[in-house]
C-alpha cells in the first residue's frame, strides 16, 4: 500500500508504520523464511504497492496461488480483524484487483513465452541441457560457426539441423575449431531431444518475448504485473531457473543506462530463488553477481524469495539492500547456524536478540530492514505484514481463459511463426550439394560413355579400314590373275605356235599365263 508517497509495508509492535523508500527499492532485495510463514503474502503486498506507483512487476507463480490479483479481495473476518489492528480503512484501503497479464512458458495456463535459442546463447543453454565442459565448448562452436555463416537459431529444429551440420563434417571444421568428436555431439543431440519432450520445443521459437512489451501501464497509470504460471514448470528447476536467468540478461542487454530515479522502472520477483543458484557453474555464478551489482543503474529492482537466506551467494546476497526475514525453524545444529547467519545480516536492534526473534515468529510476521535515505540500511525492527488487497488464492480456468485472450499481447504471441533459418538454410545447403554431386557423377558417367563410344567408334573405323585394305588386296589380286593369265596365254600362244602345232599353241598359252601371273603376284607383293 502506498502511504505519504512510500511503500507501507508493514506496522511494528507498536503500531508504528514501517516503509520502504521508492527511490531505494530497485538496490534490491530478499523476502526469506520457511513455508507457511508469510512469503507469498508479502511479495503481493509488495507487488500491488509498486503496481499503485505505476511501476511494472514480475512474479513467478509457483503454487498458483499468485494469479489471484487478477480478481478483488474477499472480505472475512479475519480480514477484517487485520483492518481494524493496521487502521487501513482510515488510508483509503480497499478490495481491488490489479492489471494482471498471465504468462506460461507452455502456453496452456498464460500467453506463451518464446524465446530463440540465438538469444538464449550456449552458457544458459549448456545449463538447461545439463552439457559438460567438453560439450558447452562444443555447442559454443557451434553457435560461432552458425553466427559466420548467418544459419539463424530460433528453434530446437534449427539447433539439431546444425549439429548434424557440424558431426557430418567435423574433418573440414576441425581445421579452424580444433577436433570436434562426433560422440560429443551426439551427447548434445540426445539432450535436446530430451528438452523438447519436456516442452522446450514450444519454449524455443518465434516471435520471442519483446521484454519492452512488459514496461507498461493500465489506463489508470498501475503498472502492468505480469505473472509466469510455473505450476507445472517448477518441476523442471533448470528450465524455470534458467529461464528466469535468461529474463536477468535480457533485461540487461535491453535496458538504456539511467541512473537513480525517483522509482524503478520495473521489479522481478523470483520466487523458489535456490534453484537459480543450485549447481550453477562457477562462470553462471560469476555473471549472475554481475547483472544483479549492474542493473539497478537500469532502474531495474530484483527481490529474492527463498526459505533460507544461505541459498543466495555470498556475492549476490551482499548487493540485497531491503530484507524480510520471516520465521526459521531450528531443529538441527545447521539450522541453528542459519538462523545465526540470517540474524546476523542485519543491523542490529539493542531491544531484542534477532536470532531469538526469527525462531519465535509466527504466520504474517517479520523482521525487517530497508535502506534509509543516506542508502544505510535501518536497524532491525519485528514488524507485522499488512494484508493484501487483491484475491489471496487461485483462480477457476473460466477467469484464467478469459484474462489471457482479453490481454492486448495475446494477438501478438499465441500463434508461432517459423521463419527462413538454420533448418532450412542447412536444408537448402543439403540439396545443392546432392544436386552438385549427382551432376557430377552424371557428368563422369556421360564422360566415360563418351570415351567407350569414340573408342568402339575408333575401333570399328580400323575394321572397316583393314576391311577395306583387304578388299582391295583382293581385287588387286583377281585382277592381276585375270590379265596375266590372258597376256601370258597370248604370249604362250605365240611361242607354242613358233614351237609348233595347234598343241604348242594349247601349252605354251597355258604356260605363260602362270608364268606371268608369277610374275606380277610378285610385283604386287
């Protein structure tokens, strides 16, 4: 609730109002204690209190019980109970709902959020495939080698089409990007496959969430609070914390510089913030640290919601100026240590023993401290949470239905679009390189038939050369036979009849007609 221009947060013991500064509300903060004892209640209070200021918010609904700021509180007594002891009916409080746009990263409880695997680049994507060293150098190769030759990743197709690329020809890309084992690759491939029978084919694809779209406002001047279903998603933690890790870096990269303004531009509540942290390796962790120290100069606040102060690094957990620690139980020595080291992150109050305290709360209470105008943060004070002014619970699927198709950005997310991209680049790639390949295998096997054709050509044109060679060899030679036996018969002839007589003549022409033709066989040889 909005109070004298601060957020109103809470009331102490003895009743005195306890505020969070709007100018310091984007250095951060953490919202911490076991289950049951209050987080969500105060994270709503939070919320609608941004929301009343114009500032848009982000919030991870893990129970679903979050989306009911869509919908007016319902008056009960103890309600009422809360209203008399705080005195809100004199500050203008009163059930309302909120500007509420619900968001589903499977697109069945919310507008579906998409975002390309370009985007989502190879360190947060080696995350959600569970990749190990060898195979996030592997997949970060990969994304070089699609970003030089303009193969564009949008969906999990695209990512497949070009490790195929990549294990088909790991001879002709080892020589730039060292040796890229075919085993790797495959490992890769079966953790995609796997990513996409949890759902990530829908999550990866286009048109991808424009984060301006988030930095909104209703008619009425409230910041737009968009929630993230992740009833269903909570159960993949890689997936919802990397995801939201991925919201962190887009943020980041988008946001111009600004500087300290009067209020945030927008806050992100992350609820179940452990598994953000949870087996992160140490170059995630490093820029995790770095986005959170960076980005409150892009007006952007961030608020951890987590039962234990412990699972937020040391690095991160220093940069959290604003803090609401609710109950911790200590039943084992290293609970006894937790609740020691969330007393000590405060500032402390000489009226009480904090670590005492926080043993001691119970539903709806606190200790808190914010960051005072000097940017120091206030002495601890036991302080009891205001209650909320929307629905506190879920919402039927009537409700759920009707606020997403009713939302100005359904339109622009609910059907994909599949744009020219890697799978049909590498597709393309694919065919002409068959088609090169069959025409020059059609244009080797027309080139040998040409050389069998002209060799049987040259072949025959030798027979028929001998052939005729022969022929003529042969009518030579009929030809010679003929004339030399006439001539020689005729010169027979002659010399028979100077020998004598008509046998002379018979003889001596058959005689030199051998003779001659002797003679002439000889000549032609």
């Amino acid at each position: 609730m909005l109070r004298e221009g601060k957020i109103w947060i809470a009331n102490t013991e003895g009743g005195t109002p306890v505020y969070m500064l709007p100018k310091m509300s984007n250095r951060h903060g953490l919202i911490a204690g076991a289950t049951g004892t209050g987080k969500t209640v105060t994270l709503k209070v939070l919320a609608e209190s941004f929301s009343d200021m114009g500032v848009p918010v982000f919030l991870a609904d893990v129970k679903g019980d979050i989306a009911g700021m869509l919908e007016a509180g319902v008056d009960s007594e103890n309600m009422q109970e809360r209203i008399k002891r705080f005195g809100l009916s004199e500050h203008g409080f009163e059930y309302r709902n909120y500007p509420t746009t619900l968001w589903d990263l499977y697109g069945k409880n919310g507008i579906q959020v998409r975002t390309s695997i370009s985007d989502m680049g190879p360190l947060l994507l080696s995350r959600i495939l569970g990749l190990n060293d060898t195979q996030s150098s592997i997949l970060t190769i990969a994304f070089k080698i699609a970003d030089e030759n303009g193969w564009f990743l949008y969906d999990t197709k695209d990512l497949k089409a070009l490790l195929n690329e990549i294990s088909e020809n790991n001879k002709d890309y080892a020589a730039e990007y060292g040796n890229i084992a075919k085993q790797s690759v495959g490992a890769i491939l079966r953790a995609v496959v796997a990513l996409e029978l949890e759902g990530g084919e829908q999550f990866f694809g286009m048109p991808e969430l424009d984060i301006r779209d988030w930095l909104t406002t209703d008619t009425d001047g409230r910041g737009m609070i968009h929630i993230l279903d992740s009833q269903s998603l909570i159960n993949n933690g890689t997936l919802y914390s990397t995801f939201l890790l991925w919201l962190l870096s887009e943020l980041f990269e988008t946001m111009p510089e600004v500087g300290d303004l009067e209020k945030p531009k927008m806050v992100f509540f992350f609820d179940e913030a452990h598994l953000l942290f949870k087996d992160t390796p140490k170059a995630l962790l490093d820029k995790i640290e770095q986005v959170v120290k960076l980005i409150r100069s892009k007006g952007i606040g961030i608020y951890f919601i987590t039962q234990n102060p412990r699972d937020i690094p040391d690095g991160v957990l220093a940069q959290l100026g604003n803090k609401i620690q609710h109950a911790l139980h200590a039943y084992t020595p290293s609970d006894q240590k937790a609740v020691k080291a969330a007393a000590d992150s405060f500032r402390e109050n000489p009226a009480f023993k904090t670590a005492d305290v926080i043993e001691a709360l119970g539903t709806g209470e606190a200790v808190a401290s914010f960051l005072q105008e000097d940017g120091t943060p206030s002495i601890v004070e036991k302080v009891f949470i205001l209650p909320p002014q929307s629905k506190m619970g879920g919402i039927d699927d009537a409700v759920r239905q009707n606020a997403i198709k009713s939302s100005n950005l359904y339109s622009k997310y609910a059907v994909a679009v599949d744009p020219d991209s890697a799978y049909e680049m590498l597709d393309r790639k694919n065919q002409e390189e068959e088609a090169a390949e069959e025409r020059a295998k059609a244009d080797e096997a027309a080139a040998k038939q040409q050389a069998k054709d002209e060799a049987a050509a040259k072949k025959a044109a030798q027979k028929e050369a001998e052939k005729e060679f022969n022929r003529r060899k042969r009518a030579a030679k009929s030809v010679g036979t003929t004339v030399a036996g006439t001539v020689g018969r005729e010169v027979g002839k002659k010399v028979g009849k100077q020998l004598g007589g008509k046998f002379g003549q018979t003889l001596g022409g058959n005689t030199g007609a051998q003779l001659f033709r002797g003679l002439l066989n000889t000549l032609l040889k």
